[in-house]
C-alpha cells in the first residue's frame, strides 16, 4: 500500500463530496450525506498504514513523557513488529481499548496552570493513524483563513493576515478567545462533524472509545464526557474540526465577489477573520462599535449553541486597530512608516520579553548546583533561537536584539560566577570572548542580533495530501532534555575539554564528531577505580563517536 497515494485519494473523494452537497438545487435537491467516506476501519488495522503511524509516533515521542503504561519509545521499539502485529489484530478483532490519558500540569504564560493530557505510546499510534485518514478529508472542509495545527500554515501567516486586513482599512477588531476549548469542547459535536464526512460505524466507535477513554489523576480515573485532551495526536484535528463551523459562520457575516462591491458602494459594514485554534481575530470595515458589539454577541450563542462552547469574557475585547491589539504574542499596531504615512506594524508584545527573561533565568541560574555550565549555555541557546525563530517577524526585533543580547551574557555570566565561584571579572576572562560566552568551539551562546528579521509575506501554500505538520512552539515550550544528563549533570564541561584536547574527531575511526554525536569515553574502565571522580582524570578520557562506542560496550 501506498500510504501518500490513499490520502490523495480521501482528499479526492472528500473533495468530490463537498461539490456534491454544494450541488443541491431546489428543483432537484440532493442528499448531502452521499457520497462520505466508507470503509476507514479498514486502514486502521492495515499493516503498512499502522506502521507508518508507528514510525512517525515513535520518532516524535523520543525524550517524551510516557502515559500511564511508563512505555517510552526506547521499550516500544523493543519487539517493535510484535507490537505492531499485536495492536493490528486487537484493531480487526474490535477488542481495542484505549488505556487512560495521565494528566499533567504545566505552566503557562499567565502563570495558571495548563493541563495536558499524555496518552499510551501504543495509543498514540492509534491516534495517529485516525489523523493519517481525517486529515485529507478535512482539508476540504477547512476555511482558507484557518492556520492552526494545519500542514503548510502557522502563527506567522495568520499574523501577516492580520496586517494585511488593517492595511486594507478594516478599522474595528473583536480579539475573540473560546474559554478553555479543549475541555469543554462537546463530544456530541465532534462526532456530528465527523459523520458528516465519515459513513463507517465502526470507525466512529473507534473515536468515540477515545473520546471516553478518561483521565488519571493522582491514581484515579475519572470518566471524560466533554473535552479532547491538550497532548493528544488528534486533538488538533477535531478541534479545528468543529471550530471551522466558527469560520463559515464568520465567512457568511461578510461579502464576497459581487456583492463586496455593491455592499462597498451602498457603505454596508464588511467582515474578515484570521484564526489560529481557539485565538481569532474578526475584522469590521465601515462599521461601528455597536456594530462589532452585536457582531460578537452573535458569535457568543453561535459557539454555545453549535459547539457548546463560551467565550473567554476577559480575553474577548472590540478594539479599534489605531489603540492597537495582543495576537498569538505579538502587538499589532499603526505606527509611522519610512514615507511619513501610517502602516500596520508587528511588534513584540507586552509579555514577550519578560517571558523571555523568565526562560534564561530558569535556564542558567535556577539550576542545580552541580548541573555544567555547557549544559545551561546549551539550554539557554535553544531558548534564544526558539524565541528569536518566532519573534524575529517583529518590526522592532533588531532594536530590541541588542538589549537583549547584553541581559542574556550578563545572566550567563552571574550564573557562571556561582557555579565556579568565580568573581565576575574571572568569569568574563575565561568565558566571555567578543561579548559572547564561549565554553568550545561548539558550544556557545548566540546572539539575538546576529540573528536576520524575517519579512515573508507570501500566503501559506497549498496542501498536499501526506504532508506532516511542523512541530510549532508558539509559547516557547522548548524541550531541554537531549542536553540534560540525568545520571552525571556535571560532566558536560569534562567532555568539551576532551572534545577540544581530541581535535573533535573519534580516537578509534578518525571521523568528525561534535558533542551531540559523540561520548566521553574511559580508557581504563571505571569498575576499575574506587569511584567515578578517581576514573575521570584527564588522560584517561578519549572521544569516541557512537557506533564506536558502541561497539566497545554493547556489541560483544
């Protein structure tokens, strides 16, 4: 079977499908059920089509926190066939039963807490392969000014969206938020959506077996009658599922093709939007106050009443585009462009650098004590570039990089300074090189400025079934734990020393290596000294790269 070649096929059909319903003329009116989709379950228990989800799980879900099984992708690969072959017959056999999701709270920007609902690996793969059969289907469906968790689009097209309305004079914008959308979303709309292109009772069983699956809180399940859960392989998916019925709704309060340029001569008020998942931006143009007032009160009982959904009182706000607004982290504002004349501008928002600030400060100094300093420069790294990659579309980011530039080393260097005990002119000395901090040749901080803007305004492109969604961090949830050592948190220095004394190329087959595809090797073993500390002395340590390491321990 090939896997991309069925998806273009689903979206074909689904495609097929839509024009069908749309068809319907009120002399020969048509059934808009005909023609959905048959025969999913049939995928999910096909071999090639759960491996394939299985591989893509698997590859995700390295250095991931397991359900509530504490099966992680290093144990599913052991017997990997087996498991496989196992899943695929308790799928056929209908006897599959989803295990429940072990919840989780993490931080949020706010400072409340979020809640993330982690599912089985053997689950997810599962999911996965719904997701793999929804997906080209929904596609169809899916409103062109929708972004979120979608393949080919994300928080900076619906960003550039939003700037290219208030170029074109929209004055008035509802900033719209749906009041906790993962867990209250309703299941009997989820499932309505669904079989509205989906005709396999079987495969909806399926669904609906996930949608109850419950939660594990503290040791006890408790049953799940609304929500998807925020950490789920699907959850996106129906979500935005039932939140394009939003769009359509919004898309109909507007004008389009002719009767745009008979509303604008006649001054009738006109509607656009830009959504990203449950944060949506309703633009008015030649409206009022009261206009947009009443515009989102009718969204209010749209979503309660089609999707059993709220609004977030203290996030839905109407505010004219020359006050400014907040959207997915950034201020949209009209400022003064080069020419004298007012532009829409992007902006760092209110809470962008604080939160920053936050991120440097829990990734150097609020550390264990004996934790390296390469290990937090390298933690620290990955926050610059992943804020810097998200927020380097602002107009202001390169006035703003140089502060932040001098904030980032002078932490680094106060963290240093109380790991080493060092005082502040010995760690400037022996790390800061031209304003940088240097631990090698490959470990260092970078710099927000020597990082480029980013100014693309070309519109997301088209969708082409079997593209995977890019993984987005649009609140920075960066994961550290490839450069954490769990085990020895203090060695990372050690081996940068080795990596430099070794000329970065392995002592056994002479390739290159840097300090991501290499190990610190003891010479003489350490079984062979009294402690870890006694085998760990310089001349007994050599670079080696993995599959030579490897080899010397694991292959006899």
């Amino acid at each position: 079977m090939n896997v991309e070649e069925v998806q273009r096929r689903l979206w074909e059909d689904s495609k097929a499908q839509k024009q069908h319903r749309e068809s319907s003329l009120p002399l020969f009116p048509t059934n808009p059920h005909d023609m959905r989709a048959r025969n999913l379950m049939d995928l999910m228990h096909n071999p090639t089509w759960l491996t394939t989800a299985a591989l893509r799980v698997v590859k995700r879900s390295r250095n991931k926190a397991p359900g509530v099984d504490g099966v992680t992708a290093r144990d599913f690969q052991k017997g990997f066939e087996g498991k496989i072959e196992q899943l695929r017959l308790e799928l056929k056999s209908g006897t599959y039963q989803p295990q429940p999701l072990r919840r989780v709270l993490i931080p949020k920007a706010n400072g409340k807490m979020r809640a993330l609902g982690i599912p089985c690996l053997r689950d997810k793969v599962v999911q996965e392969a719904i997701r793999m059969a929804l997906e080209p289907i929904f596609e169809v469906e899916f409103h062109k000014n929708s972004y979120g968790f979608r393949p080919n689009r994300s928080t900076h097209h619906a960003i550039f969206r939003c700037q290219q309305l208030m170029r074109s004079k929209f004055t008035w914008v509802i900033e719209g938020d749906v009041k906790a959308c993962f867990d209250e979303i309703s299941h009997k709309a989820i499932l309505k959506v669904v079989r509205e292109k989906v005709l396999d009772n079987k495969f909806m069983d399926l669904l609906n077996r996930f949608l109850k699956a419950g939660v594990q809180v503290d040791g006890v399940v408790q049953a799940t009658e609304k929500g998807v859960p925020q950490g789920g392989v699907i959850s996106p998916l129906l979500a935005n599922a039932v939140l394009n019925k939003l769009d359509w709704f919004l898309h109909a309060q507007g004008m389009h093709g002719n009767v745009r340029q008979r509303g604008y001569l006649a001054g009738r008020p006109d509607v656009r939007f830009a959504r990203y998942a449950d944060d949506w931006c309703v633009f008015i143009t030649r409206g009022s106050r009261k206009y947009a007032e009443a515009l989102r009160e009718k969204i209010r009982d749209f979503l309660y009443t089609t999707c059993g959904l709220e609004l977030s009182t203290e996030k839905t706000h109407v505010t004219h585009v020359r006050d400014g607004f907040e959207f997915l982290g950034f201020r949209l504002e009209i400022g003064i462009g080069r020419n004298g004349i007012n532009v829409p501008k992007i902006l760092l928002g209110k809470k962008a650098v604080s939160n920053l600030q936050d991120r440097l400060e829990d990734a150097l100094r609020r550390r264990p004590l004996q934790e390296s300093v390469a290990i937090r420069v390298q933690r620290a790294a990955a926050v610059i570039r992943g804020w810097s990659e998200y927020y380097r579309i602002a107009h202001d980011f390169p006035r703003r990089a140089s502060t932040l530039d001098h904030y980032a080393y002078w932490i680094a260097i106060k963290a240093i300074c109380r790991k080493l005990d060092l005082t502040t002119a010995q760690a400037v000395s022996r790390y800061g090189t031209r304003g940088r901090i240097r631990v090698s040749d490959v470990c260092e901080l970078p710099t927000f400025s020597g990082i480029p803007m980013k100014l693309d305004y070309r519109g997301p492109e088209e969708y082409e079934p079997g593209t995977l969604i890019k993984d987005e961090d649009d609140e920075l949830e960066v994961s550290f734990s490839r450069y954490n050592e769990k085990k020895r948190p203090g060695n990372m220095d050690l081996k940068h020393r080795v990596l430099e004394r070794d000329q970065y190329r392995c002592q056994q087959c002479g390739c290159e290596v840097d300090d991501q595809d290499s190990q610190m090797d003891h010479i003489e073993p350490v079984n062979c000294f009294a402690s870890y500390i006694l085998a760990s002395y310089f001349e007994n340590l050599q670079t080696l790269c993995l599959s030579c390491h490897w080899s010397k321990h694991y292959a006899r």
